[in-house]
C-alpha cells in the first residue's frame, strides 16, 4: 500500500496535488489540520509499501521515519522545516530546503519542472512567499487580475486548514484534495460559479472582519501582538490574520494569540517580512513549539509564559 501524508494547509495539499497530477496512484491520504504535523506515526509500517511525506517537519517525524526505513519502506520526504539529522538510507529520497524564501509545493515545482506551476504560484502566495509568488507569476505572464485570484485562492486553501480539529474547518483537507485534483489549472476552479472558491471567499471575509475588530495586548516598533477569543471563527483565521499582519507592516514581528478552552494561547508567530529569520526558533523554546524561519507557532503557551515570550521574541527583533 502506498500513503500520501501531508500538511492540511495550501502548501501540503498543493504540493500532493501537483505530485499527483503528473503521477496519478492509488493511495491511502493521511492529513490533518495545520497544527497537526506528526503525522507519520499515522502510516501503518507493516503494511506501507512506500510513502510520501509533504510539508511536515522531519524532525518532528524522526522516530516513524526510521521505522519505515527500518522495514525497508521507500520514503520520499519533501519539506522546508526544521529537519534535524536526516537518516542516511537508500530507502529515502529526500528534498530539504528550510530557505525562509521557499515552500513545500516550490521544491515539488522544481522537481517536476514547472509542470504545474499555476498551482505552485496558488500555494506560494497561500504560504504567504509573495516574492516567489509574483516572480513565478510574472514568468508565466499572468494579469493582475490573474495574479490576484491565484493570491486569494492559496490564502483561502491556507486559511482553511487552521482549526483545533477538521471540525472547525469548512471543508476537510482530504475532501479539499480530491476535489482539487478534478482542476489542473486553478482558474478553471476560480471561474466556476458556486465553486470552492466562492464557498472559502465568503468564509473568509466574514471571519477577517471579525479579526480586524481584535484587541491588540501589545505594541511596539518591534512587536505587535492581538488576542483572539476561544471560538472556531478564531482558530480558523489565526494563521492567514498573522499573514496579513505581516504584509501590512513588514519591519515588524507580529503574534496572533488564540485562547484555548484551557486558558493557554495558540500562537501564530511571524518574523518581519524584511527579516525572515528566528521564528521556528523562538518558538521551539517553549512547549509545544515549532515552525520555520519565517512562521511558526506554539500549541500551547501558558499564560504566566506570556511575558516571557513577548519579551524574548521583542530582544531578538530588535
């Protein structure tokens, strides 16, 4: 049996979904939602064939990774977050790059040459690289227009995987997959009325109101940080509200906190657009944490944690 695990956000949807149009194969999907990321413990080793692994963190995966190796099962790993100590295998073809300027469904791009790349713009923009984005996008000579309902796709598929569980979710990543595997090229989706894409665009602007009406916990010429309540409209938008935090002043750091049912904070980080370092870094020190160069987050921030981590996250960026 061959299995397809991957993030539930744009990034790993898109990178399988490229994959899977040039390379068509019956498979066992293993997803979640954004958060969920050791996924690889999901795959059964005894009955895995092969697997393919899209936009998870390696090192968050390490131990199921080297029992599938173990039992000599072809692994092939595609990711850009922290990795730790790759395995050494004859059974792992792995393409890692944690470049700040670079995502998942860019490195299955290249793999497959630009064969699909209309959807590797989709999920740059959806994983906020908007200078890859507007690069391959011009490559391809696309309009304005063009250009910007690729952007609001990928950061509607983006938004679409935050949630606790799929349960906040509007449409459940594995549905979201196969649904787009019936469009190798995006605008076709875009263009059909009463499309997914009409469906996600009236979701999201009715909970990026709401998240433009946030509270704001702290504010400096480093760091910003708004607080979101304990509901799924929150949780759905912490992500893609960071993004757009981001763009909006990109010499700033800005968190997102969501309260948990526990009275902990979801933390959606992002390092300033113009200094796309440190974030997975800074994250990894508190329980729970994680990411990447640019974004990353923690699952659950204690409360009485919360200074300290305003504190150390305004001492690195400023």
């Amino acid at each position: 049996m061959h299995f397809d695990v991957f993030n539930g956000d744009a990034d790993g949807i898109i990178a399988l979904l490229q994959l899977r149009l040039a390379d068509p194969k019956t498979s066992t999907l293993i997803t979640g939602v954004k958060r969920d990321i050791q996924l690889l413990q999901q795959v059964p080793v005894e009955q895995a064939s092969s697997v393919t692994v899209l936009d998870i963190s390696m090192e968050k995966n390490i131990a199921p990774l080297e029992q599938l190796l173990a039992r000599e099962v072809e692994v092939f790993y595609v990711d850009h977050h922290r990795a730790g100590d790759i395995p050494s295998s004859q059974y792992l073809n792995a393409i890692i790059d944690t470049d700040a300027n670079t995502c998942t469904s860019l490195l299955i791009n290249q793999h497959l040459s630009g064969k699909y790349e209309l959807w590797a713009i989709v999920a740059a923009y959806g994983d906020n690289m908007l200078v890859a984005g507007d690069a391959l996008a011009k490559a391809q000579g696309l309009s304005a227009q063009q250009q910007a309902q690729l952007k609001a796709l990928g950061i509607y598929i983006n938004y679409n995987g935050y949630g606790r569980s799929v349960d906040d979710l509007h449409i459940a990543p594995t549905k979201l997959f196969n649904s787009l595997l019936n469009y190798p090229d995006p605008f076709e989706l875009i263009n059909q009325p009463d499309s997914i894409f009409a469906t996600l665009d009236q979701a999201y602007e009715a909970d990026m109101a709401q998240a433009n009406n946030a509270p704001v916990l702290h504010e400096s010429d480093v760091l910003q940080v708004i607080v979101l309540e304990n509901a799924p409209w929150s949780r759905r938008v912490s992500g893609v509200f960071g993004n757009e935090l981001a763009n909006r002043s990109p010499n700033k750091a800005h968190a997102v906190l969501t309260l948990n049912s526990d009275n902990s904070y979801l933390v959606s980080l992002r390092a300033p657009l113009n200094n796309k370092q440190g974030a997975g870094n800074l994250c990894a020190q508190f329980d729970t944490g994680g990411g990447r160069a640019a974004a990353a987050g923690i699952n659950a921030l204690a409360k009485e944690k919360l200074g300290n981590f305003i504190a150390l996250v305004s001492e690195y960026y400023q």
